[in-house]
C-alpha cells in the first residue's frame, strides 16, 4: 500500500511540474518530498517485519513454571512403614460404599 501511495505522489508531482508555475514547482516539491518519506517508511517496516521473524523464539520460562516443572517430574520420596498408593491405583478402585446407620 505504501508503495502505491508513493508512485501515487510521484504522478501528483510530475503533474504539478508540468504547470510550470511557481505553485506547481512548490507543489511538486512538497509531493516528492511525501513521495520519498513513504518508500523510506516502508523500506523500514519491511526490516522491521524481518526482524520480528528472527524474534519469534520461545520465551524464557518464568521461575515460577521452572518451579513448578521440576516439582512436577521430581520423584516422590518413599516413606517407611506406609504402603505407596499411586495416583493411577486410587483412581482405579472406587472408594468403599459407606452403608447408612439404620435404626428402628
């Protein structure tokens, strides 16, 4: 888009040149002059959407998921005297059915 504005200003200037009067002259100052700003703008936003490319890298995790991560994957420390119940064993059996206190 930036490129067509430009050529579009360029023409204006040329235009402008052609009336060969002291207005058309400043006029196509004034048109080369914005017709130049956007080929520079948009050689600039060209560079910058190659940088921002190179950025595009998983950011650093926070100290807090590092954390978090290695307590995740740490092994459990085994207690002495109690049996070990994993996760999936417990999941696996359901609980006892508790029966209702009947009284008559």
């Amino acid at each position: 888009m930036l490129v067509r504005l430009s050529e579009f200003f360029e023409a204006a200037a040329e235009q402008a040149k052609a009336s060969e009067t002291d207005v058309g002259w400043d006029l196509s100052c004034d048109f080369a002059e914005a017709a130049a700003t956007l080929t520079d703008l948009g050689e600039d936003l060209h560079d910058a959407a190659d940088q921002l490319r190179a950025l595009d890298r998983p950011a650093k995790p926070s100290w807090q998921a590092r954390v978090a991560g290695y307590y995740a994957t740490a092994p459990v420390p085994q207690r002495t005297g109690t049996p070990t119940v994993t996760p999936e064993a417990s999941a696996a059996a359901p609980p006892p059915a508790s029966r209702p206190i009947r009284t008559r």
